[in-house]
C-alpha cells in the first residue's frame, strides 16, 4: 500500500491501495492485516509484522543474529555493497533480510523463518542463508515444525555464487527435517522469485500461497524478453499456481493462523476414542442381494462422498491439492485432519451428488495428476507417521486422450507400488464403485472395508456386457456373472469386512468413521517391517 497523503500527518494517517485506488486509514489497514477492505488486495507486511499476525498473541521470541556483515567480493556498482546495506537498514529498522523466531500456533510450538522484501528485495545471501539454516536446526533438535515465509526477488547478486550456494545450504536442512518426520510449511507472498522459489521455498511438506502472491523461477519480464510471447493474465500468481498443481491452497491472511493451527493439529500424539465395532464378518450374515441391484445402490448420485465423510468425520479437515508437475485433479480429494482423535490422512474418489458436479469431477475418474497428488500425500503420511484412510468409489481410471498422453497407466502403476511398501497403517473403504485398477491404486490396503451397498470389479458390466456378450445391453446379466457385492468380496477375502448401511445418511458416515477408527486400533503397535510385510502377504496370497 502507497501512501495517499502530503504532510507528514495525512502520510501517518491515510494510505491508498496500488489495486483499486481506495485511500483508507492506516490504523484500519494495520487491523486488517494490510488487506484492502475494498478490494482484498494484499499489501506487503514486514516481517516482525508478519510475525505478529502469525503467532499466538504475536509473541515471538527471536533467535540469535549475530552474523559479521559480509562483502565477499567487494562488489560496487552506482554504490558499494556496504552502503546498500546499511540503507536497506535504515529504511526498514532490520538488520538482514528474514527474521527467525520461536513461537506457537494454535498452542503448538513452532520455528518461524520471515522474509522481508523490503530489505534488498528479500534477496538471499549468506547471512540469510545461515539464519533460515539455523531456525532449520533449531526445529530439528528441538523437534518442532518449521514455517518459512518467503518474499524474494532471488538469490543476492552482491555476494555473487557465494549466494547461489545458499540454495543448497538452506535445501539440505530442510530436508533433514525429512529424515526427522517433521511437518514443514511455506507461506508464498507476494513475490517469491528466482533462487528462493527454486530451492527451499517450494521443497516444503504444504505450500500456502496468499491471493495475488506470485511466484516463479524466472519473472514475467525476463520470460517475455526471452521466449517474445505475450504471458496469459494471471500468469505466475496464487490462483494459477494452485490450478497448476504447484501450490496446495491460496488462503487470505486473516485465515491463515487457524489454517496453520488445523495442519499443525496433526503433529500431536494421538488420543483414539472408543468406539463401538459394527463391521460384518461373516459372510453368511450377509442377505443375497441381486448384483444388479447392487449396482444401481452403489452408482446412486445422493450416497455420500469423500467430501461429505471428510467434513463429518475429520475434525479440522484441511484438503491439499496438486501434484507439483502440472496440476490438480477435482477426482480426487486429499487432505489432513482428526478422526475419532487420530490424526490422519484421508485420500478418496469424489463424484458428486449434481450433474453439474459429476461432470466437473469426472464422475470419481481420476487423472494421471489425481494419482500423483495421492502419491504426494502419502509420502507425506509416511513422513510424519500419520495412518492413512482411502474411501474408493470410482467407475475407473480416466480413459481420455490427454490422461493417456500424461501417463496414466504410470501412475497407476507408480501409487500401487508405493502401497506396497507405505509404512504407516492403510484401511481402505469401498464406498461405492470398486472399478479396476483406478479403484485397486487406492486399496492396497492392511484393512479393506466395504459397505454393503458397494461392489469391487475387474471390469464395470457395461464393459463385461461389450466384451464378451458384444451388448452392452448385458450389463444385468454380466454384473450376476461377475457376482457383484459385499457377499461374495467378503466370502472370498478381499474384503476383511462389511458395513451395515442404515437408513439415515448421517448415520450411515458415522459407520464408516467407527469401522476404521476400529481398524486402525487393531494395527496400533505394528512395526512398519511388519506392517509392509503383512500386507504383501495379504495380496500374495490371492
């Protein structure tokens, strides 16, 4: 925000907003955390600043900075080096780049890295290469998460490769909080470019981009004088970033503290609630039901979905998106938050229960970035040790041109073989569809549930009837044939379990949540050697 005024009075008093041209008092700009009340534009906060607006109470208790002033190559240009410092800390009360700091969120104990783009643009030397670094080690031996906010032009041309190596410095610490299991998050401000974008700004657990922030490893200037193409509109900023996979949510400032305090939730030790077990186990408890009956139930548009389950059953569910290559994929929902006192991570097929949303979803058929973004999560659940919950209701894998093109039967391929071998707790719940290899890279599973309402197939009956019928108008006779339903999964143990469905909608999510709060007890304890190992021996044996 720039200021509106002329005497030094109406410049304390009055600011103008650089989006929308709104002169508003500055007192009303500081409580909406430098967000124009007119437009929502986000102005750029310093970072002590940043610092009170994240943390609880904005109290921060700041780490040591006690670095010698650096000129590596004594480099002049218009000005020495040493006299671009000491204005930048004039002009801004800092002494470096990014302030680190010790604080919580949410009651949870955090290390916090702020970069300040008004101190030389935010550019990354050496000195901010080794505080970043430090407030790095600190979380590690002190066993807490690190959030790194980033505004930055780069990597600071003043201290020459010395700074790129600042790259790798700051990269390899985070990554040994990788090795530690240890929840790492970077908040993307407006901008974050160059050596800062292309190291440890976007190699973090969840990256959070604030509206309008814009991010890259090259600027649209230096793109368009390159490459002589015109850049789209929005190009770079929040909102194209999260459609193409890169950032996992864009989140106004004043809801980033509770969002923060929910990801964060998850890192504490769990404390399961009883709940009563009312899974199925014997198959002839179980009616028959004709298979086309099955069908028609499990394809019903009004049956929960993965959304649903997530918001009744997960306490501070926080949905991430994007595979981190070149998008999201609207099939498939993924995300962090408490079940039964637990946390988890949820992964699940999402149709919808609208036409229009069918169609935006592709009706629960994933795409090659779909399977990608699990892959991603479930990296992450094995990071940080959380179980992971899997609720499968798909007709399949998308079968389009352009999924075919990106690889889908890699991915496929890619997320059954990372489940093999996950070591963390994996329950799986046919909720739905069970359709083929797009349904089993989400099953491989210790504990496989269904409802009784459900199927699991090699093939949909449609296909069956195409195929071997050569009459798609067969399906009836081909889903009999291929003995759809819990029944015969649960006669022939491919499914460790039936639930009941009631009548009430509600009730019949809230089934779903005790059965795997239930399952998930039973592998409470298991080494991860054991774990992966049973569940080799599960599918070995069929």
């Amino acid at each position: 925000m720039t200021s509106a005024g002329t005497t030094d009075e109406t410049v304390t008093a009055f600011v103008r907003c650089p989006a929308c041209g709104l002169i508003t008092y500055a007192r009303r700009l500081a409580r909406a955390g430098g967000v124009c009340p007119e437009c929502g534009a986000h102005g750029r906060l310093s970072a002590p600043e940043r610092l009170a607006h994240l943390l609880d109470d904005g109290i921060a208790t700041p780490l040591p900075a006690d670095d010698p002033v650096r000129d590596p190559l004594a480099f002049a240009d218009s000005r020495v080096y040493p006299d671009r410092l000491a204005a930048a800390r004039n002009a801004t009360g800092l002494d470096e780049a990014v302030v680190c700091a010790r604080g919580t969120i949410g009651g949870v104990p955090v290390l916090v890295a702020v970069m300040d783009f008004g101190f030389l643009g935010g550019s990354l030397g050496a000195v901010v290469g080794d505080r970043i670094t430090r407030a790095a080690e600190a979380a590690l031996a002190e066993r807490t998460p690190l959030i790194i906010v980033t505004a930055s032009g780069g990597a600071r041309i003043q201290e020459g490769v010395l700074s790129l190596m600042q790259m790798a410095k700051v990269s390899q610490a985070v990554a040994a909080l990788d090795d530690a299991g240890l929840l790492t998050v970077s908040i993307i401000t407006e901008p974050t470019f160059g050596g800062v974008a292309a190291s440890f700004a976007t190699c973090t657990d969840v990256l959070i981009a604030e509206p309008g922030a814009r991010m890259g490893f090259a600027g649209p200037r230096v793109i368009e004088q390159t490459v002589r193409e015109r850049l789209p509109d929005g190009f770079q900023t929040a909102g194209f970033l999260l459609d193409h996979g890169m950032v996992d949510m864009v989140v106004p400032r004043g809801d980033l503290r509770a969002v923060l305090g929910r990801l964060l939730a998850v890192t504490r030790p769990a404390v399961p609630a009883e709940v009563a077990d009312v899974v199925v186990r014997d198959p002839a408890a179980l009616p028959e039901t004709d298979a086309w009956d099955v069908v028609r139930a499990a394809r019903d548009p009004e049956r929960p979905t993965t959304v649903d389950h997530a918001g009744a059953l997960l306490d501070g569910f926080v949905e991430l998106h994007g595979d981190r290559l070149a998008g999201d994929c609207p099939a498939v929902v993924g995300g962090v938050g408490i079940l039964r006192g637990r946390p988890v991570l949820l992964l699940g097929h999402q149709k919808g229960h609208t036409t229009r949303e069918l169609i935006e979803r592709r009706f629960g058929m994933a795409s090659p970035e779909g399977y990608r973004k699990a892959a991603r999560l479930l990296r992450l659940a094995a990071k940080l040790g959380l179980p992971v919950v899997t609720l499968v209701d798909t007709p399949g894998a998308y079968p389009g041109v352009a999924a075919e093109e990106r690889g889908q039967a890699l991915a496929v391929a890619e997320i059954i073989k990372q489940l093999c071998s996950l070591p963390v707790p994996v329950v799986s719940v046919i909720t739905g569809e069970g359709g083929s290899g797009g349904a089993l890279a989400f099953a491989v599973a210790d504990r496989v549930l269904c409802r009784a309402d459900a199927f699991y197939s090699v093939i949909s009956p449609e296909g069956c009837a195409a195929i071997l019928w050569k009459d798609a108008a067969a399906a009836p006779q081909a889903a009999r044939a291929l003995r759809l339903g819990a029944r015969h999964l649960l006669a022939s143990s491919v499914v460790d379990g039936v639930l009941p469905v009631p009548a009430d909608p509600a009730a019949a999510v809230a089934a779903v949540g005790d059965a795997v709060a239930v399952a998930l007890g039973t592998l409470d304890g298991t080494g991860r050697r054991e774990l992966v190992a049973a569940r080799r021996a599960r599918f070995r044996r069929y």
